[in-house]
C-alpha cells in the first residue's frame, strides 16, 4: 500500500525536527545567540600566493567562467574600451554618472548617462555598458558591484547585452570571500557577477544571457 504524498512530507519534518533537537540536547534553554561566540578560525585565504600571482588566479578563473579577460595600463585603457565597443559594433553605451569621463574619451559611441528615468526597454536598446567595480575575488573569479557612483544601478549590468566591467589592479583585486565582505557595506545593493549570465536546461543545455548580459569584458587595469 503506498503512503499519501502528505504524510511522507510529516514524516521528513518529523525526522529533520528530531534531529535538530538532539543537536540542541546539551544547550540551555535560556541561552540565546548573542551570547554564543562562534569560532572564527577557518580560513581566510587558501594558500601562500604574490599579488602577481592573486591577480593571475583571477583573470584565470573569470576565463574559467567565460569572461574575456584584457590587461592594459591606465593610459591604454580609453583605446582599449574604444577597440571593444568597435568589434562589437555598439552604436550605443550606457554609463554611470560617476564613470571617469576619460574612460569613454577615445570612442565615439553615443553615451547615455544611467539615470532613474530609464526604463527596462530603453536599457535593451542599449548596445553595451561600462562599469567600474567595488572589488574583484581571485579564488571564485567573482565581480562584485555596490551600486557606487561609476557602477550605476543594478540594472544597468543586467540588462545590456553586452558588460565592460573595469577593475583597478591590484587595488581591488582580494584573494577570498572573506577578505572582500571587509571592503563591502552590507547595506548596498550588492551585485556578485561570476561570468556572463548563463543557466542550462534539464538536457545540461547552457544558455547565456538570461539573466544579465550575454557577454562580460573584464579589463583589469594596472594602477
């Protein structure tokens, strides 16, 4: 005789409850988290690297994750993001207001300054986006954005087909998770980019741009 799909699902709670209690067997009933200090000992970092060699794990897994990974200097940079809005044949990019106006200087690509009156359809009209970033993670390869005055809103990194994210080395460049939530305020909006948006179906058939830009240019810049 089969069980009712419900009385399964009792079961399972029943079981997960009984479990959290006998790990709670030994725990006051009047101690409450605050006075509970927890260990804090794990690793921060996971191995002995250089800041050249922190930098080189984080262009390595941003590639790892199908990210097309620039290095250039400062000087270079304008020419450089003109190049890549060229062979994408933007006519069109979104930016910031707080983005270095330099950044844009040597293209000639019309520049829409991110503003709240921009609407999902207009930002899908938009031929790319250029951003700087809060903080880059070398072991996860991840980018993440706080919505500060040169990344602009959530949206505009969402939306655009087409991200150029620039990350200033090695002053942003970190080696873990832990070490980049010491240079993040909670409180912003965070957005943690690793690689261009991509999900797959139930065949394992990966589909890029989904939920952000198809494609994501990091440029890692030597300070």
């Amino acid at each position: 005789m089969s069980t009712p799909t419900g009385s399964r699902a009792t079961d399972s709670r029943a079981l997960v409850l009984a479990r959290i209690r006998r790990a709670l067997a030994d725990v006051p009933r009047t101690e409450t988290p605050p006075e509970v200090e927890v260990d804090r000992t794990y690793h921060r970092v996971h191995g002995d690297r250089t800041t050249a060699e922190t930098v080189d794990l984080l262009a390595e897994n941003l590639a790892d994750y199908r990210a097309i990974v620039h290095r250039t200097t400062a000087s270079d940079l304008p020419a450089l993001i003109a190049s890549l809005l060229t062979a994408r044949g933007a006519t069109s990019v979104v930016a910031p207001s707080g983005l270095p106006a330099e950044w844009l200087s040597a293209t000639d690509v019309v520049r829409l300054t991110d503003s709240p009156d921009q609407t999902p359809h207009d930002l899908d009209d938009v031929s790319s986006v250029v951003t700087a970033c809060a903080v880059a993670i070398a072991e996860t390869g991840t980018i993440v954005l706080d919505a500060d005055t040169d990344q602009g809103r959530r949206r505009i990194s969402l939306v655009p087909d087409h991200h150029i994210c620039v990350i200033r080395v090695p002053a942003q460049v970190v080696d873990s998770v832990p070490q980049s939530l010491e240079r993040l305020d909670p409180a912003r909006p965070l957005t943690w980019i690793s690689g261009p948006s991509a999900t797959s179906d139930i065949e394992l058939d990966r589909v890029e741009g989904v939920h952000g830009p198809r494609t994501l240019e990091a440029i890692l810049v030597t300070d």
